[in-house]
C-alpha cells in the first residue's frame, strides 16, 4: 500500500509526500504559491479574460488545491467553469480532511474541499453557481476526450518519477482534449518534455517558473493560419 504523509512547505501550506514514488505532490518552497502561479496565472487567467466560460481538465488532482483555488476564482469572477479532474491514486478522504487550506484561504475553503474529496467519482456536482466538478479515477493513460477543454493543468508526477506520463502517448490525449486556443500549463521545464509538446502540435513558451524554480512550460493549440 502506497504511504502517503502530510508535510508542510515553506508558505505554510499543506503537501503530501509519497513514498512510492519519491516526490512531493508540490513545491517545498510552497504549495499555494505554485498553484496560483503556474495553473491559475499561467493557464487559467489568459482563458477567463477571453471567454464566459471555460472548462478545466487537470491531470492529477492530489490535494485538491488546483480545484480549490480555481473554484474560488470562479466564484471570485463569476464566470462559470466546469472542472474535470483525473486521479489514478486518490488520497483517503480521511487524510484530505485534515490538510489545512482553509487557516490560507478562508473557511470557505473548507467547506469546498470537503466537497470535492468527498463527491462521488464519475458524478458531476455544482459545488457553487460557478463551480461544477467531476472527478474521474482513471490512468491518464485511458482519458480519451475531444476537443472539450480550454485548460489543461497538467500537474502529473515529475519525470524522473513517472517518465511515462511525459511521453506522446498521454501528451498527445492531452492535446487532442484541448479546443483551438486552448492553453497546457505544467510547473515542467524539461527540454525533451517541450520538445514532445512541440512535435505534437503546441506553440511552446517558457515562462518564468514558481519561487525556488526557473522556468516552467504553457503550450497553446494554435492552428497555424
């Protein structure tokens, strides 16, 4: 059985570490940070300011947190988003009770992630006016989707972990689950990770990264005119 332990980064805010695979499921210079940076200002504003909508697919929901914050600004904006998560290796409701988001983000907060880690898998649920979401547990291996997604967060276990999950076969599903002008995002930098996005089609930038990393990687899905 995998072990799974809370740790605390250097903003205050809750991780998880996971033994099986060597890695923590956020930056130790801090959780929050890194998820506002690079899923919501990198991937999820540039689509908000120019749509009434927007769907979200994240690979990798973890904590919760990139669900949280993006329901938050939903709410924040009121622009509806619906909000697709995939996890192969789900955190026990129990251990997600006790992450503590809410002493950072509000007492809403709270409330929200208990919703989204209690919700049954494969069901959609309006956590608020603005707010619809559905988790999925399945291997980003077998998500096959057409063009539904304007955001993807791809928030997957770095490649030295799972090298797999980097490749052109679930990169590619990734793609193709994109609409035209859609935005990936990932905290990854790596040259043959970008290189990959590129083969398949994105328009790569790099960007600067989160505090404690350079850079991080937004591929768009342009069709070239």
């Amino acid at each position: 059985m995998e072990e799974l332990s809370i740790i605390k980064t250097q903003d205050g805010s809750d991780s998880i570490f996971s033994e099986r695979f060597g890695v923590s499921y956020h930056s130790r210079y801090g959780a929050i940070q890194e998820s506002r940076h690079v899923f919501l200002q990198s991937g999820l504003y540039p689509r908000l300011q120019a749509l009434k909508q927007v769907a979200v697919l994240e690979a990798g929901l973890g904590t919760g947190l990139n669900a949280l914050l993006t329901c938050l600004e939903a709410e924040k904006v009121q622009k509806h988003i619906r909000y697709v998560a995939l996890e192969a290796f789900p955190l026990s409701t129990a251990q997600a009770d006790t992450l503590n988001y809410a002493g950072h983000l509000g007492e809403a907060a709270a409330t929200i992630l208990h919703q989204i880690h209690h919700s049954q898998w494969g069901q959609p649920v309006d956590i608020s006016p603005w707010f619809t979401f559905e988790k999925r547990r399945i291997a980003f291996e077998d998500f096959e989707e057409a063009a539904a997604f304007d955001v993807v967060y791809f928030d997957a276990f770095a490649p030295n972990a799972q090298p797999e999950l980097w490749e052109a076969e679930v990169l590619g599903r990734m793609y193709r689950a994109l609409r035209e002008d859609g935005v990936f995002v990932t905290y990854c930098a790596k040259g043959a990770v970008k290189r990959c996005l590129k083969s398949l089609g994105f328009t790569i930038e790099a960007l600067p990264g989160p505090p404690g990393k350079r850079e991080m990687t937004r591929g768009l899905k342009v069709t070239p005119a």
